[in-house]
C-alpha cells in the first residue's frame, strides 16, 4: 500500500492508504420486493429467484434457511424504500466428541 495526500476541509494535508485490492466479499443471501407485495430470496451469485413469498417475515425465514445451507453468514433485506437491513447469522459452534 501507499499512502496518498489528501486535503481535508480544514486546509492541512494528511496522510491516506490506499487499498491495492479490496478485501474479499463474503457470500450474501438477500430478500428482494417484487411486485405486488411478494418477496424474493436470491443469492450474490445466482440472480434468478431461490423462492417467492407473500411476507417479508416468510421470506426472512426461507434467506436464513438458505444461508446456513450455502455457508453465508449475512442475510440482506431490501426494503420497498431502497434501505438494506443486514443481519449476521452466528457460527455454528462444531461438538466435539
């Protein structure tokens, strides 16, 4: 990394870094509204729709389902307003025998 110049607001220069290359993006679930009040769950990598559902709360059920199946730990809903809600799904701590 090297660091750049930056002049802030205030007039004085400081240091920045930058980034060579941007972290790695972990896997993602989202829930989507489509038309007419349902909801879509849908993967990062797959734009088609996994399942449609009447409610967001059904479709938060099937996107948590569905991340624990695929290793995703973060669940993105996409509001009727444009906002994304985040949740981070916990790791499934492995039993020992």
């Amino acid at each position: 990394m090297r660091p750049t110049r930056q002049r802030p607001a205030g007039g004085k220069l400081r240091s920045m870094r930058t980034i060579d290359s941007p972290p790695p993006v972990e896997p993602s679930v989202h829930v989507i509204p489509g038309r007419k009040g349902s909801w879509s769950v849908r993967t990062d990598a797959d734009p088609v729709a996994l399942s449609m559902h009447p409610s967001t709360t059904e479709a938060e059920w099937a996107a948590h389902r569905v991340a624990r199946a695929r290793g995703a730990r973060r669940v993105i809903v996409h509001d009727r307003y444009g906002r994304l809600h985040t949740v981070t799904l916990p790791t499934r701590a492995v039993e020992a025998d």
